[in-house]
C-alpha cells in the first residue's frame, strides 16, 4: 500500500531554524508542504536530532512582527534537515531569540 504524500510546492525562503538553549540554523527552504519542509544547508547540521522541536522563523524580520512556525525534526541528512509542522511546543521550551534593536 502506498502512503499519499502531501503535494510539494518549490519554495525559496532563508529560514532560521531556532532550537532549545540557544543553538540556531539558517538555511534555505526546498520541498515546502501543508505538513512540513526541508531546508537545506550550506554544513552538516551538528548538535540536532530527530525528534528535537524547533521555531521555524522566516526571514528577513519585519519589526516585532516575525512569522514562525513550531516543528519537529524528523529526518537529518549531512546537507538539512527536514520538519514536520506541529500545532505547538512543549511547555519547556525555551527559546531565546532576541531581536537586535541597536542601530
């Protein structure tokens, strides 16, 4: 039986990828979905693993206003990582992103 695969849509976005203790990935979006994407990076992802939860940011940040996502990590290759979108994060999430506001 084949497993229905949700429709691929070929969209470029920077993104950063922002995980738990202050750790982040910037890459570029390949195969976005309704139920994930994969972005691609310039290195080897180090120091994430399938199954750790992230914010999923788009770039560039518009004022305070900044568009995210939460996501699951559920595959890693030595060029991405891929994510599932999910409806929200743990409790114990503590991501720390800060906007530079200094001019």
């Amino acid at each position: 039986m084949e497993v229905d695969r949700a429709v691929r849509i070929g969209l470029d976005f920077r993104v950063l990828l922002e995980f738990d203790h202050n750790r982040a990935l910037i890459g570029i979006t390949e195969n976005v979905s309704d139920s994930g994407v994969f972005v691609t990076l310039r290195y080897r992802p180090v120091g994430v693993f399938i199954s750790d939860y992230a914010k999923l940011h788009l770039f560039p940040f518009f004022n305070d206003q900044n568009f995210w996502r939460p996501c699951l990590v559920t595959r890693l290759t030595n060029t991405g990582i891929a994510v599932q979108f999910i409806e929200k994060l743990p409790e114990n999430f503590r991501g720390s992103l800060k906007r530079n506001t200094t001019n």
